[in-house]
C-alpha cells in the first residue's frame, strides 16, 4: 500500500512539474472519464485530471497546445481457467492537441505518449504482459462544446506495451470514449 501510494505522489509530482516552467500550479484544469473495449474481452474505465501547459503555438492554418494528463484506469478482462480479472493502471500521459482555423474550428486531432503502472501483470488465455510497468501511447479525434468549449468528447486509439523492453510484449490497444469537463 504504501508503495502506491508513494508511486500515486511522484507520478502527481511529476505531472505538476511538466505543466509549465513559467508558472508552478497544482490546481488541475479539468476532469475526465473515459471508457473502452479492447480485443477478446478486455475492457477499461477511467477517471483523471488535465493540466494545461502554458504552451501555444500558432500556425498558418492550425493551433497547437500542450496538455498532461494523470489518469487512473481499471482493466477487466478474461482470465485464465475462467471467470474475470481486474488491475489497476495509473498512466502519466502528456499530449499534444491540434486545432485547425488557427484554434477557432471546435474539432482537434491529439497524440501523446506516456508512461504507465499497472498493480500487477496483465494475464490472459490469448497473452501475458511481461512488465507492470509500460508505455501508453494515446491517438485522438475530439470535438470541444458548450459557450466556452468548456466540454469535450473525444473519441482515441490506446496502445499499452513496454516497447520491446522485455519479452513477452503483445501489447494491448483499446477504442477508448474520453469526456472532459474543463474548469
């Protein structure tokens, strides 16, 4: 317990430094809970908080911005010999976002590419994670709503695996839906 719990501090810690070098602020600046299903009975729920980077870039036709992302997961899955089982993924994820009509259009394309820790080794009939610890590798269409676009939906691809660190590394992807409410 207490090595996640110190684990859950660093990875908060972590994500707080990477918001911005200009302006050290813990107060996230919104909410998310998602939602997906993976190939052959894997599924995950979610909820996280967002921090923006003071980070913008614009473009001839297109916005770019910056933001992390601290999430807690929970995997279902099929288990060996039968029945369900169940881990617990907490993913440091920062992400960058793309806006066309230099950041007016309600419509974003977002990629990132972060770390994750899962409390034990995914393991099922069809494959075996070889690491608690892995990347999480995040793709995304999203459309921003309500009188300050204060809400998101977003609809992603998610990639899980060490990357070739260890073997065996069968991955895991999931069609994930993330709603955001911003602050």
């Amino acid at each position: 317990m207490r090595s996640t719990i110190a684990r859950l501090f660093a990875a908060g810690l972590l994500a707080a430094t990477a918001c911005s070098s200009q302006a050290f602020n813990l107060r996230p600046d919104g909410v998310t809970v998602r939602a997906g299903a993976g190939g052959h009975g894997t599924a995950m729920a979610g909820v996280g908080i967002v921090w923006d980077w003071d980070f913008q870039r614009m473009r001839r036709k297109a916005e770019l911005t910056a933001h992390t992302e601290l999430m807690v997961n929970h995997w279902r899955y099929d288990a060996i010999g039968g029945g369900s089982g169940q881990l617990t993924q907490l993913v440091l994820l920062p992400s960058l976002r793309m806006r066309l009509e230099r950041g007016q259009s309600p419509w974003f394309i977002e990629l990132g590419i972060g770390a994750s820790w899962m409390d034990q080794l995914l393991e099922t009939p069809r494959k075996r994670f070889s690491t608690q610890w892995n990347f999480y590798d995040m793709l995304g269409i999203g459309y921003s709503f309500g009188e300050e676009h204060d809400h998101e939906l977003a609809l992603r691809w998610v990639h899980v695996s060490n990357g070739g660190i260890k073997k065996p590394n069968p991955g895991q992807d999931f069609v994930q839906l993330r709603y955001v409410r911003r602050f």
